[in-house]
C-alpha cells in the first residue's frame, strides 16, 4: 500500500510541475483520500482537483469536511468567487470539486463532470 501511494504521488507531483498546475486532476475512487490538501500544503494544486467515489463514501467525506475546520479551511482558502456549492454528494468550490458518481455509468459521470467546470480539452 505505500509503495503504491508513493509511486502515484511520485508520478503526479511530476505531472503537476511539468504542467505548472496548468491542468485538472480526476481521483477515482478516491476514497477518504487526503491528496487535495497535501497538494494545497506543497503549493502544488492543480487549475482543479475533482475526486469521485459512490455517493455514500462521497457523503461521509464531506460531512467530515463540512465538520472539521483542518478540512474545510484549505477549500475556502482557494475558493474566490460566491459559487461555493455544498449538499450532501456534492461538494464544488473553484479548485476542488467532489461528486458522488458509479464509474459503471459513465454517461452519467461525464455529464457530472462537465457541470462542475470539467475541461475536456
């Protein structure tokens, strides 16, 4: 497991630099994963960050967002405009968007993606 971590981490601090942030991110299956505010603490964050899991984890992920400060603070700290949207699967900010999604119906996904300011290009 942390050689995985590791390696991914690798590969996308790489990523990051060669594009100078000039790009998006799209975790899936992301799990109570902790990337964005790494990124956030390393100066490192992507134009935007999406992370997508089932509804239920993606629920449990932002309550505990919504109910701890170390979360929530980072979010509203790159969040500029009056935008900021938060439900119970959803939570979407200027450089960080979370969104409840199955991957086996990727019509679906894509269209969720694509309102919360997806570039496809």
């Amino acid at each position: 497991y942390y050689a995985r971590v590791k390696g991914v981490n690798l590969l996308l601090d790489a990523f990051l630099e060669k594009t100078e942030g000039h790009c998006q991110v799209i975790n899936l299956g992301a799990g109570l994963d902790t990337t964005f505010w790494r990124l956030k603490d390393e100066n490192l964050l992507p134009r935007k960050f999406f992370e997508v899991d089932f509804p239920t984890v993606v629920a449990r992920k932002i309550h505990s967002i919504k109910t701890k400060p170390p979360l929530s603070k980072p979010i509203i700290d790159v969040h500029s405009t009056d935008s900021l949207l938060l439900e119970s699967h959803v939570l979407d900010s200027d450089r960080y968007c979370i969104l409840g999604a199955d991957l086996r119906d990727i019509s679906s996904l894509d269209e969720k993606l694509k309102k919360f300011q997806l570039d496809p290009e």
